[in-house]
C-alpha cells in the first residue's frame, strides 16, 4: 500500500474541492441559462470546455454573470481554511485572487450585484455575517442568585418551622398564617428582584448588540455604500482605511501602504503588511494601522476564525462601576450595624421570654415555666429568630446597588435617544464629575460639511469664472483625483455625481469635478500610481508618486496637506496662466500672509504642490511648485455657543483641540464662545502642539489651566495635555475620532469617540460613542452623569432614613416589652417598598437645569454630603419619636387594642416613606413638587405603593398581621406621614457649611 505525506493529501484534496466547486458552478450556470432559453431569442454564444450552447443572451448586469450557486456543492470551510491558515497554495488551486472572485460572481471594480435575490442567495449559501454567542442567563439563574442570600435562606428556614409548630398546634385552616406569610413576602421579594435584575441584564445586551453593529463601506454594482456589518456577504468588495475594523475574511484586492494589527487574533503586537503578492490574507477582527485597500470577502460569520472565537466569548456590559463599589463598602458597613442590632433584639427577646416578662393580646403571660407546651415555646422563639433575622433584611440596603443598576440602565437608554452610546457603564457616573472636556474641532464644534469657498493660485484669488491655464488644471485635476481616499461614481450621464469619503476629501473632490471639469475615471486611466503615502497627523499631508502610461517617461511627485507645511517644501508657484515662478523670501511671505488671511476667516487651508523628475525614487520632498491653495470652510454647530455656555456655567473648562493652523483655531474658539473676542487673552490661552511638548514638566503643569486652545496638535500632544491635567487633580474627559487618538481615549477618566467620523479602532478605546459627533450631545452626557450621581444621593438618603428608623423603633421596643410592633411579613413589605420600588422612582429621574448650575463633584468627595446628613437625621427622628411614642402610648390615646397600635404602627411608618420619598426628590431645593408630572412612572409607583398598602391593611389581615383601621385612624397614620413635608421643608432652611 503506497502512503502521501500529509501536504500532498493536503493539495489533491484541495484540487478535488476547486474542480467540484467549478464544475458547479458551471452545471447552475448551465441550468439557468437552459431556462432562459424558452423566454428570449438567442443573440450571444455562450462556450467553455464542456459546453457550446445557443443562448438568447448572457445574463449579465455591467460584467456580470449570473449564477445560481447550490450550498450542498459548495464548501466554505475551503475558504475559511485558506484565510485562517494563510495558504498560498489554496489560493493558487483557485487560479489566483482574480479567477477565486469570477467563482464567486464578483467584479472586482464594481463589486457584487446590488440586488436582493443575489445577496440573499450568497447568506443562504455562505452564511450571515453574525457570530453566536453563548446564551445569556435566564430568568431562573437570577431567582437562584436570590436564594443563595444568606439572610433568606435563614428567614425561609424561620417560616418553614413557624409553618411546621403552628399547623401541629393550631391545624392546617389556622396554623399556616405566620410561616406562610413569611414564605410568600420573601417568594415576593425575590421575584421583584429577579425580575428587575433580568430586565437590566436585558437592557444591557440590546445595548451591547448596537456596539458591534459598525458600518462598513461596499462597493455592489459600481455604487460605494455605507451598509451595517451584519449585512456583508462573501464576494463583497470591502473598503478599508486606517482605523477600520476588517468586516469578515478575505483577500486583498488593490490598495496601498496597507498594514494590518493582528494582535487581537494572533497575540503578536508587530503590524503586518498586507499587499497582493506575499501576503493578500486578511483575518476578521483585525484593525487596520496604516494604509487604504480593497478586499473581497471570502468568509463571514462562524466561518472565520474571528467568529468562532467570538462564539465562546461573552461581552458583560454589567461590571462593577466605581460607585457601585463605593456603595458596597456603604452596605458592608450598615448590615454590620444591623447585625449587631438584631443580634441584641434577639438576645433581648430570648430573655425577655423566657423570664416571663412578655404578655399576649389578653395581658396573659407567653412563658410560664413547667406550663407552657413544648409547641408554643418553638413557635415563640421561632417568631423571635424570624423577626431579628427580619431585621437583618431591613437594614441591609441592599436596595443601592440595585438603585445604581436601575439609574445606570435607565440613563443608557436615554442617552442613546439623546445621541450617546455607553460602551461601558462606569462613564455615566464618572461624566458627572468632569471638570475639563478636551473637544476635537472638525465636526464636534463644527458642522463637518465642508465647501470649497476660495481658491487662491499663486498671489491672486480665483474667482468662479476666473481664468486657469489647461496645463494647470490637469495638473491639479491629478493631484485631487488620485492623491485621494474618497471616490466618485456617476450613476448616469445626466445625473449628478455621488461622491464618498471624508468630509474634507468630498468638498475637495465636489469643486475638482464642478469647477475643473475632473473625469475621476478618465484621470485614472491614464496614470499609473506606483507610490502613495497615506495622510500622516504628525505631517499633516498625504502624497503620490505616479507616471503617465502613454507618452512620457517623467515621474512626477503630488502632495496634498496643510498649507504652511506644503508651503515650507516648495521653492516655486504656478500663477493663473500656468507659468512657473520662482518664491523668493518676499513672495513667500506674501503667500503667508494670505494663508493667514484665510485662517482667521475660520477657513481651513489645504495646498497643492507637485513635482516632475527622470528618476524613479521616493516622494521628493524639497522644491516642488505650488499649485493653488483652497479655502474650506466647515460652519460651527447650530447650538454649540450655547453648549459651551452651560458647560462654563456648570464649572467644566472647555479646552480645544485641533490639528489646524493657530489662526483658524482661534477664529473658530471665538465662534464657539470658547475664547471671548472682547477678553483680554493672556499669553498661553493659545498655543501650538510644538511649543506645549517642548515646555518642560514643570512649565506644562503651571501653564496648563490657562491654556484654552491648542492649535497644529497631534494625537500625541492631546495624550501629554491629559496626563498634565489628570496629575493637577482634574476629572478628563476627552473627544477623539481617529486611530492616534486612542491612547488619549485611555487615557482619560471618560473617553468620548464620534460615530460619524470615528475609526473602529477610537471607538473600542471609548467609554461613549457619540452618534452625531455633536458637542451639544457631549454636554448631554454631562447632564446626564450629574443626574447619575444625584439620584443615587437621593436614593442613599431615602434608605438611610428608613434603616435608621426601623432599626432603632424595633431595638427600643424589644428592649423596653420584649416585643417588636413590625412583623416579619411587615418588615418584608418595607423592604420591598425601599429597595424595590423606591429605586425605581427615585432612579428615573430626569436631568433638570438645575445639575448645569452645580459645581461638578470632585474625585474625593464624600458620597453622603453634610446637606444629606442633615436631611436624613431629622427624618429618622421625626419618624422614630413619634413612633415609640404610639408604641408606648398609642393604645391609651386611641382606645384600642394591641393589634390596631401595631397597625396604626405599621401603617404610619409606611406613609412616612411615601412621603419622604417625595422629599427626597430634591435634596436642597424647597419646592420639592417641582417638574413632578414629567416622571409619569414616579407617580405611578407612588399611587401603587399606597394602593398596596391599603389592601395589605384592609383586606390581608391575617397575611399581615394587622387589623382594619378606621377612617379617623386612617386620618391619623396620612396626617403623621404628612408632617414630613414641613419638617423637611423647615430643615432645608438650616444652612450647611459644604465639604469644601
């Protein structure tokens, strides 16, 4: 028996799987053009080696064939194995990238056809672009997660016995009350908490789905078009440039400079070069770091190795934020407190007991010893052990971190009406303690909807009708059209141009087809690109070096760039009738001056200089011959003074930053009202990248407060200024949209990306994606992270005041008569109202005007203030005096038995919390009714609380273990939970010295 190595089984079976895949496609593509054959006269031959057929036409849209692709004959695991692996070999059996894309039905300039039968054909045959990922928890992983408490499980075991002694003594119609009413409180309790952690935990995955769904741009039938990445389908041609995230497997097509950061897939951290030759594969999930290209689609979803990998993960959006950590250390400590609380009730209540000091509803003895049965001593002492571990639930608030989940997925999903998109949860609270917000210019501040509005050439202003020579308007026809990312396609002869790409690349491209005439394609055709350096922000320029393909051997060099730095390379300028002439000091200064001159009209200012020689060689970067410089101006925002205003007012500096000359930097931060026109500036308000990274550490540090706008910046100068302003003790929030700002994204305590311009790359390194690239969407996310941090404030002030005041009511009376006025079933029902129901109202606050008045919240400072303090405590007391005092007092003031006073117990401290949930609406201010009717779901909850309330009084006496009050009983509980309003309002007019 003769045996093959590995690699040759490896190659015939390669070979087998090329010939069948071919075979098929030829056999469908037979089939259909048979079918055709019945509906249309033959005008075309159609001939391969096995088949020589009369047919009535080709199917073809441009140069297209249509083919009907069968999924059992098929196998894309050949594809995904040939990318994965990186085999050349497989792609060489293919016939090469080229043959590989007619099997796949792909043009390589004009892409797939744009029509939904093709493309549904390719997802069924090839799969969707979407990865499965491991099933989220359940409904019934959250109930499990609930009984795993500790303090349930000990209270469950209280009911069980309770259950258990009292149907032994009293039988199953009477016996089942006191033990089944605590099972169904706690049963109650978990199922509200459950539930409402699911709903979070629901929340948070829509959330986390809208993150990965990132556009990509696909060229299908000619058009370049924006589609989501879950729509990709194999045969697309992608388009790639820097900061992308590569959509699905593939093969590169054409394209330039392109590298490629596979450390997310392969771990290894060197960038690798992607070309057409040595290496055209390019995985899924990888970013690209330098360059432009296109690719065709090989594989897409689980068929890559991105997607199986991204099977067995699992984003968690819930991850424990810093306030939520704060806040469990807050809890740690009260449940210590209350531990130590119910543990004397309990030690207080045994021996009260067991002396005989604790009477019935009659006034007879509980405990008589050598009477009393065996039987009623458990069922007593079981009651003592529910009620202390009772206790324990009360006053463990374990209703704030619940509070923070509930404001935290209620402000998310707000924020994402209002433009922003949290990418991790911690930044909404963190945004409400920014003091400095670090903004981009272009399309933050301003409208990134650039136009070319003037043109100069030479030392004169082009109008639109003005004279240029034809050899210099070729010449800038190929500086615009090739020295390009951006691309124009012209559906039809009499319709206009649809141009793609950057904003500045569009306005470039729109005035080079409307003014000079450019045929982009014409241009193309008779040039041959041999080199390109893609756009650098460190030299603020992008160049070509291309060669005409008839008639000439010259080489000539084109750059493209700011103007002062295109400007310091050139030697000589064109004028408008194409004569080159030679830039001495003084013309140079001229040509400055205008460059100055268009800067402080807020235009940004591109140049274009070229540069012809005999020697092939790298991009010449010395004595080229300026073309013309162009004006473009992108308007400010609609809206953005006023942004900047509320910012001032809230106590957060605006600081600019932007890669534009200090001229147009300026022009634009007096528009924006982030420099004041009438002011008179200081020296470092404005400065330039150079001069703040060649200050010395101490000299940035001191001046880094005054500065106000950094002009000619790099992403790296924008890192520099974020760690001075973090080590002066400031809260940083940073604006970024390209692959070099991701460092200062990281490095920020809150890092906002755009989701227009945004690179995948600048999006990844964000907490919040801002989705119009809008400052006033910024400012936004500021109100809403103040409204945060107050919420929780209000809801801490909320509970405290409920823990303290049952916890001292059931301490004093247990100590005092051996008894506690709230039952276990009551306490319960507190317990849910707080935890539960009382985040759910206070949570959904909305962000009030207020907030933006407010100075923001340092990093140390205290979570409850002095002003909560203040509140809290006289609350507490309020509520604790007059409660002991119906304790103690309450059946000789009313006349009634020991089971109504404890109603009437009961009952008025429940309203108390009712009402003091409305006053903890507003911490400071007096009016605590104002903008209540906006929060239509605070009123609801309200009105449930006492609609429940009512039943559990009046109609569950023996589930609650109360008694039906009167009308004048029910006057008294609503009047003694009233008087918290003029209580709180009193206190608000004590003033309180800040933490400050």
């Amino acid at each position: 028996m003769v045996t093959y190595p590995m690699t040759c089984k490896k190659r015939w079976r390669m070979a087998f799987n090329a010939l069948s895949f071919a075979k098929t496609l030829l056999r469908f593509s037979k089939k259909t053009l048979l079918e055709e054959l019945k509906h249309v006269d033959a005008r075309n031959t159609f001939s391969s080696s096995n088949i020589n057929i009369k047919t009535p036409r080709l199917l073809r849209s441009f140069s297209y064939l249509a083919v009907d692709v069968d999924p059992d004959h098929v196998d894309p695991k050949l594809l995904s194995d040939m990318v994965r692996d990186k085999d050349t070999d497989s792609l060489t059996q293919f016939g090469g990238i080229k043959e590989l894309a007619t099997l796949l039905g792909t043009d390589v300039k004009r892409g797939i056809r744009d029509t939904h039968v093709d493309i549904d054909t390719r997802k069924r045959v090839f799969g969707v672009n979407e990865f499965q990922k491991p099933q989220s928890k359940g409904f019934l992983s959250f109930v499990l997660e609930s009984f795993k408490d500790t303090t349930i499980i000990v209270l469950l075991v209280c009911a069980v016995l309770s259950l258990g002694f009292g149907i032994k003594q009293h039988g199953w119609k009477e016996g089942w009350y006191d033990g089944g009413s605590i099972i169904v409180a706690v049963i109650l309790v978990i199922v509200v908490s459950s539930v409402s952690n699911f709903n979070q935990s629901r929340q948070f995955k829509k959330l986390s789905a809208k993150s990965s769904d990132i556009g990509v741009e696909v060229v299908r039938g000619g058009r370049r078009q924006s589609v989501s990445i879950f729509e990709v389908v194999v045969g697309d041609i992608a388009c790639l440039k820097i900061g992308d995230q590569v959509p699905a497997d593939g093969l590169f097509l054409e394209g330039h400079s392109l590298k490629v950061d596979e450390s997310s897939m392969t771990g290894e951290s060197d960038h690798v070069h992607v070309n057409g030759d040595t290496n055209p594969f390019l995985l899924s999930g990888t970013k690209v770091s330098d360059g432009f290209a296109h690719m065709m689609v090989t594989s897409v979803g689980m068929n890559t190795a991105y997607g199986a990998m991204m099977g067995s993960l699992t984003r968690e959006l819930d991850e424990e934020t810093p306030l939520q950590a704060r806040l469990n250390k807050l809890t740690s400590a009260i449940g210590k407190v209350g531990l130590l609380v119910a543990a004397l009730v309990l030690f207080v209540s045994m021996i009260q007991y067991f002396t005989g000091n604790t009477r019935d509803d009659m006034g007879n003895r509980e405990f008589v010893g050598g009477r009393t049965k065996f039987d009623d001593v458990m069922n007593a002492v079981v009651g003592i052990v529910a009620a202390a571990v009772t206790i324990v639930v009360v006053a463990i608030p374990e209703g704030l971190p619940l509070a923070v989940t509930l404001t935290l997925a209620y402000s998310m999903k707000k924020m994402m009406r209002d433009n922003a998109m949290v990418r991790r949860i911690s930044a909404c609270e963190t945004m409400g303690s920014a003091t400095i917000i670090c903004t981009d210019k272009t399309g933050t501040l301003t409208m990134n909807e650039m136009k070319v509005t003037e043109v100069w050439v030479g030392k004169k202003k082009i109008d639109e009708d003005g004279y240029l020579a034809p050899s210099l308007v070729q010449l800038l026809r190929e500086g615009i059209g090739l020295n390009t990312t951006g691309s124009v396609y012209q559906p039809q002869e009499t319709s206009q141009p649809e141009i793609s790409g950057s904003p500045t690349e569009k306005a470039l491209l729109s005035w080079a087809v409307v003014d000079l005439g450019m045929e982009i394609d014409e241009v193309k055709q008779h040039c041959e690109i041999i080199h390109v350096e893609t756009f650098n922000s460190e030299k603020k320029r992008s160049g070509i070096l291309m060669k005409e393909k008839r008639g000439s051997n010259r080489f000539h060099t084109h750059w493209k760039g700011a103007a002062e730095m295109i400007l310091a390379m050139c030697s000589n300028y064109y004028d408008h009738a194409g004569e080159i002439r030679i830039m001495d000091d003084e013309e140079r200064v001229q040509i400055e001056n205008i460059v100055k001159g268009m800067a402080t009209k807020s235009l940004r200012c591109i140049a274009f200089a070229q540069k012809s020689s005999n020697v092939y060689g790298k991009l010449e970067e010395s004595e080229l011959t300026l073309l013309g410089i162009l004006g473009l101006k992108d308007p400010c925002r609609p809206g953005v003074e006023e942004a900047v205003e509320s910012c001032k007012n809230a106590g957060v500096k605006i600081k600019m930053i932007t890669g534009d000359n200090v001229h147009t930097a300026r022009a634009i931060a007096s528009e924006c009202g982030i420099l004041d026109p009438d002011e008179e500036l200081e020296e470092e308000a404005v400065v330039e990248g150079f001069q703040f990274r060649n200050f010395s550490q101490e000299e940035r540090m001191e001046k880094i407060d005054r500065i106000r706008v950094m002009a000619r910046s790099s992403p790296l100068d924008k890192l520099l200024m974020v760690q001075c302003l973090k080590q002066k003790g400031h809260v940083v929030a940073v604006t970024g949209d390209g692959t070099n700002d991701a460092p200062a994204l990281k490095e920020a305590d809150i890092g906002l990306s755009m989701g227009i311009q945004g690179t995948e790359v600048a999006k990844e390194s964000s907490d919040i994606v801002i989705l119009d690239d809008n400052f006033s969407s910024v400012v936004t996310v500021l109100r809403w992270g103040r409204c945060v941090y107050t919420n929780i404030q209000k809801f801490i002030q909320f509970q405290l005041t409920v823990n303290v005041s049952a916890l001292v009511i059931n301490f004093v009376a247990a100590v005092s008569s051996g008894k506690v006025p709230l039952t276990a079933v009551q306490l319960l029902w507190v317990n849910l109202i707080m935890d539960t129901l009382g985040a759910l109202a206070l949570a959904t606050e909305q962000p009030s005007n207020d907030l933006m008045k407010m100075p923001p919240v340092g990093r140390v400072e205290p979570l409850i203030t002095r002003v909560m303090w203040r509140n809290l405590i006289s609350q507490a007391l309020y509520q604790v005096l007059v409660l002991l005092v119906l304790q103690f007092k309450g059946r000789s003031i009313f006349d009634v038995s020991e089971k109504v006073k404890n109603t009437l117990i009961f009952n008025a401290f429940v309203l108390c919390q009712v009402f003091n949930e409305l006053n903890a609406r507003k911490l400071e201010k007096k009016n605590i009714f104002e903008g209540l009717f906006k929060n239509k779901l605070f009123i609801a909850i309200v009105g449930v609380t006492v609609a429940l309330q009512l039943v559990m009084v009046e109609f569950l006496k023996k589930f609650a273990n109360t008694e039906r009050l009167s009308w004048e009983q029910w006057g008294v509980c609503v009047g003694i939970a009233a008087l918290t309003w003029p209580i709180g309002l009193l206190v608000k007019c004590i003033p309180v010295v800040t933490n400050e």
